[in-house]
C-alpha cells in the first residue's frame, strides 16, 4: 500500500497554444502544483463534460500523490507532460530549477 493516497488531477492541451495544463478549479493552469486536486475519480470524471472545445483539447484525468506538500503525477508520461519537454530547457523548464527524472 503506497505511504500517499492517491488523488485526482484534470489535465489537457491548451487549445490555442498547445501547452500542458491543468484545471485550477475555476481557470486552466500552466503548473501542476497548481491544480485543483479531486479525492474521488468519479468527481473529476464528472468535470470532463463542462471545458469548451475551444480551450483545451483532449482533457482527461490523472493519478497523483501529495508527497512532502508537493504534487506528483504517478505515471511516467504525466511527469515528463507536467516537466515539460525533456530535450532542453524552455518553457516552464526555464522559469524553475530542473528536476531531471
């Protein structure tokens, strides 16, 4: 049994720009830290049907754990979404000191 219970978390594709974001609650937002975090699968699920096409595309939820007041995608791939591009620094990886995976 994991030391962390697992959370929820909303993310998609910026429709206009293509970044990586996550649902805040009321706003898309560029961090993952800054996501609004669902107990409950069901409850995130349920979010799906209300984000406008003309947003976000492709939104879904993830699996994460709070870990030391931080959030932490459980998959690989949501990691590296939430990093952001892994070839160099840009982006969110310029504004932040590099966590490498």
């Amino acid at each position: 049994m994991s030391a962390h219970p697992i959370q929820y978390v909303i993310t998609a594709n910026d429709f206009h720009s293509g970044a990586v974001v996550f649902w805040g609650g009321d706003a898309w937002l560029l961090r993952l830290r800054d996501a609004c975090v669902f107990e409950r699968a069901e409850d995130a699920e349920a979010m799906l049907t209300q984000f406008r096409p003309e947003q976000v595309v492709g939104a879904y939820v993830i699996e994460v754990v709070a870990d030391a007041g931080q959030l932490q995608a459980q998959h690989i791939r949501e990691a590296i979404r939430a990093r952001g591009p892994s070839n160099y620094f840009h982006g969110k990886q310029a504004e932040e000191d590099h966590v490498s995976l």
